[in-house]
C-alpha cells in the first residue's frame, strides 16, 4: 500500500493482518519486532473484542519495539447506527481507553470505504512523524521488496511518551501489590474474627457449666438442710 502525505511525500507500507486465535501467539509475536505501528480491533457491538484489547495490547508492548504507535480501533459502528441497542461499547469507553494507554483512536465502519481510507492516512501520518522524531537524518528509511524494512536500527528513544508508559506499568504493578496486600489483611482479620469468636463460645459453654453445678449442688445442700430441720423438729416432738 502506497500512502500519499500531507507533506507530499509518498511512503510505502507493509500490512500484516495477524491471527487472533491463541493458538498462533507464537507466530503473529514474530512479526511485532519489525513493526512501526500496531492496530488494535474491536467490535463495538462485542464488549469481549474490548477485552481481549487490553491482553493484545500488553502482548505488543512486551514484544514490540519501544518506538512502536499503536492505534485503537472499533469496527462496526454502522450496526450500533443502526440499532443502537447493539451497541456494547460506547464511544466514551474506547476513547478514555486510548487515552489512558497512548493510543491513536478512531471508530469506523468497514463497509466505509472513505473513513476507512481517511483513519490509514492519519494513522501513518502520526507513524511518519513519530519516526522522523525517533530517527536522526543520516537513518533514512530503506524500503526492501522482499522485506518491510523501514529504517535502520539505531534511533534515539522517545523520552516523554516511554516515561509515561514506565509510570503507568508501576502504577498497574503498584495497585495490583496494594490489593494483594488488602485481601491478605483482611483474611487475617477475618481469621482472627474467628478464632476469637470460637474462644468466646467455649468460654461461655465453661461458664455454663461451672453455673449448672453451682446450682446443682446449692440445691443438694438445701435439701439436706431441709432434712436436717425435719429431723430436729421430730426430736423435739418425741
């Protein structure tokens, strides 16, 4: 595919439509190494293709190149336009994520050809200039016909935008620490409850019982202290 940029420039791009199935993890991850830029697709009328987003998106991340752009976007809004019950994700839920993760967002129709072909443009014109601030001027791009091979390997890091990917995997690490941490805390407290409780059932069962024989032998001294009584009156009267 030929793209044609703002700038006039014409750039010439690669597209590889990888397996979703886990089964072809192993392959499609080889392919992310080589990548300038990353799609992300979901179904707006299937809250599940939202979620398996978020397990793509850190499958990228993990074995892409740092300089990677990656893009978030939802197909099908031409169903949900239609009937809007369809729709499972809302405009709102795809734009905070992309937001919050750093990705180029776009919802579009795949039977609209002309938003179709407007989201590829902007999308390699942000590829473009990323790749224009990661690479010096003596690094120019190399297009090989056997192979997408866009730039030579050395480039200069992006400070700002890996900065925040950094802080963000802390904080993710740092919340899930923090929960860890709470459920613990509250099965000891929960443990402790109950042993506590246990305690003090078995100190009222003892408490019931010494009561139960104090009764039962205050009553056995009544009565032989009754008997005592009957036997003095009996005296007296012989």
């Amino acid at each position: 595919m030929q793209i044609q940029l703002k700038s006039g420039e014409t750039i010439k791009t690669q597209l590889w439509d990888t397996a979703g199935q886990e089964r072809y993890r192993a392959i499609t991850s080889a392919h992310y190494k080589r990548a300038v830029g990353a799609i992300l697709v979901y179904d707006v009328t299937n809250n599940r293709t939202f979620e398996n987003v978020k397990k793509w998106l850190e499958e990228v991340r993990e074995n892409a190149d740092q300089q990677i752009v990656l893009a978030l976007l939802g197909n099908k809004v031409d169903l949900a336009e239609n009937n809007p019950q369809q729709r499972k994700v809302t405009l709102d839920q795809g734009r905070k994520f992309a937001t919050d993760e750093l990705l180029f967002f776009r919802e579009i129709s795949a039977f609209d050809q002309q938003k179709v072909e407007s989201f590829f443009q902007d999308f390699f014109e942000v590829i473009y200039e990323n790749l224009n601030a990661v690479y010096t001027e003596t690094e120019q791009s190399q297009f090989d016909d056997n192979e997408s091979k866009l730039f030579n390997s050395k480039y200069s890091q992006m400070e700002n935008n890996l900065q925040r990917q950094s802080e963000r995997k802390l904080e993710r690490k740092t919340e899930r620490q923090t929960e860890r941490k709470t459920e613990r805390k509250t099965e000891r407290k929960t443990e402790k409850s109950q042993q506590q409780q246990n305690k003090n059932n078995q100190s009222q069962n003892k408490d019931g019982v010494i009561k139960l024989n104090v009764q039962k032998k205050s009553t056995n001294q009544q009565q032989l202290n009754n008997q005592k009584e009957e036997s003095n009156f009996g005296d007296c009267c012989n």
